[in-house]
C-alpha cells in the first residue's frame, strides 16, 4: 500500500468534512439570528408572564403602535357668564353666586369646580336617542368620544379626543336615567398643539410586559385582574407638586391604558414605566 498516497486522501477527506461542518455551521448560526417570534409565539410569552403576576388577558391586543408627538394643551377657563351663555343661549333666567361658583339658569344649575372642570344639573332631563348624541349637551361636544369600556349602568363616560386619540384626564361624565340626561361633569382642554416631533411608541404587549413586570404580584390578594381593555391615548403630566388646575399650559404624552375590573394603568408608550396606576 502506498501510504503517502492514503495520507494524501484521509488529508482531503478530512479537509472536506471541516468544509462541510464549517458551512452548516454558518446556515445554522445564520437561521438563529433571523429567527423572529411569531406574534402568536409573542402572544402566548405575555400571557405566561402575566399569569405568574395573577393577571389574566380578556382583552383584544391592538397591533399597530404608531409614532406619536407629546402635546400641550391649556384649561379651558371659562367664567360663569361665558359657561351659562355657550350652554343655554336661549335660557332667560339667569341668577349668579359668584363667591360659590355656581349660576342657576332658569331651572337647570352649573356649578365650576375648578378651572377647566365644571358640573351641570339638567332640570328637565334630555331625553337622549343614542348615547353617543349625549357628548353634545357638553361645551365643545363635538370633540368627545364615548369610552365603552368606563361607561356604566348610570354614566355615559367620554374623553376628549385629539387626532382619533382620547385624552385621558379630560373626560365628561354624563348621567342619565331612563334613556334621560339629568347632568355633567366636564374638563375641557382648548389650544391642544403638537409639541417637537412624533417619536417611535412601544407595542402593546410590550406594555402589557411592563405591567407584569413592574406591578405588586397580587396573587395573594384575591382581586379580579382581568384585563379588560388595553387602548393608545394621551395622559396629562402636570409639573411636579403643582396642581394640573393651577398652570397655563399642561403637557401629554401618549400611554398604554390598561384597564382591569379594580384598576387602571398608564404606561409610558415611549419609556414603558408605569406612570399612573388608579
């Protein structure tokens, strides 16, 4: 036997092998790094995490999460004779208590709770065919959508709207009784204006990520931590220690909202930290 020629032979042998290891080694390493989770795959991961946290998922999980601005938006200060004008124009009694902060027009009562934030007593009720025509009893109704997932038995609930998104801290609380309104509570906010440019948000179950992981394992509470509704809007950030009612011009920013049967949650759609849980 010729050994050199043998040796010569086992030496390509080998030499190929290490090719061929060296290629799938490649194929492989280059299929783990485009590997992406699907969203189902995705899905299932936040429902396990939130489980081990005691919370559970009944909500739909929305999938786009668009660039969004921050904003900046001023109360709505408005005296009792401007408020009894813009809301009853054709009323003929007027009777004002200024120091109270309250003016009676002709049966019905509006009562300023605070700058921007006022309580209307209807007397008669209005009669309401649909309960999204009730936003349109309010000062500037036309930019009031209904929340479905606040409304209850005896509230219809409505948040300002700004570019199809809710304000979440400007709402209107119209209560109603046998298909009437008997009266509100609104905020409104005026001059809303876009401030610097729209940044990249997180998705929705990155918050719902954040949630878990950023909450109190309530496991040993006995509460009811369905999640019921998770939705994109804007959340007022008013200087610190001072009173969102006392400044010029508040600031937003765009949350996650999450809502459970006892609390709710905002997350920072660009930082992810929990911001304000109710």
């Amino acid at each position: 036997m010729n050994w050199e020629t043998a040796k010569t032979w086992l030496i390509v042998v080998f030499l190929l092998l290490d090719l061929l290891l060296g290629w799938q080694y490649v194929q492989s390493r280059q299929a783990t790094k485009g590997y992406i989770e699907s969203r189902t795959d995705l899905i299932a991961n936040t429902k396990t995490l939130l489980a081990q946290h005691d919370f559970s998922l009944k909500a739909s999980i929305p999938q786009t999460h668009p660039n969004l601005p921050s904003l900046k938006a001023k109360t709505a200060n408005l005296n009792l004779h401007q408020l009894a004008k813009q809301l009853f124009p054709n009323a003929k009694s007027f009777s004002f208590n200024q120091q109270a902060g309250i003016v009676n027009v002709d049966k019905q009562k509006i009562k300023i709770n605070e700058p921007g934030t006022w309580t209307v007593t209807l007397n008669p009720p209005k009669q309401i065919s649909n309960s999204d025509n009730a936003a349109l009893l309010a000062l500037s109704g036309n930019k009031y959508k209904q929340d479905a997932t606040l409304t209850g038995t005896h509230n219809w609930i409505f948040e300002e709207n700004f570019q199809g998104l809710p304000m979440f801290d400007a709402p209107l609380d119209v209560q109603h009784k046998n298909g009437a309104a008997t009266g509100f509570q609104q905020t409104l906010y005026s001059n809303v204006q876009v401030v610097g440019t729209p940044k990249p948000t997180i998705s929705a179950l990155d918050a719902l990520n954040s949630l878990a992981n950023n909450t109190v394992d309530k496991s040993s509470q006995g509460q009811d931590n369905v999640i019921q509704e998770i939705d994109l809007g804007y959340a007022l950030k008013a200087p610190s220690n001072v009173s969102s009612s006392t400044v010029s011009s508040n600031y937003w920013f765009p949350v996650w909202r999450i809502v459970t049967v006892n609390n709710v949650y905002y997350i920072n759609a660009f930082t992810g930290e929990i911001e304000t849980p109710s």
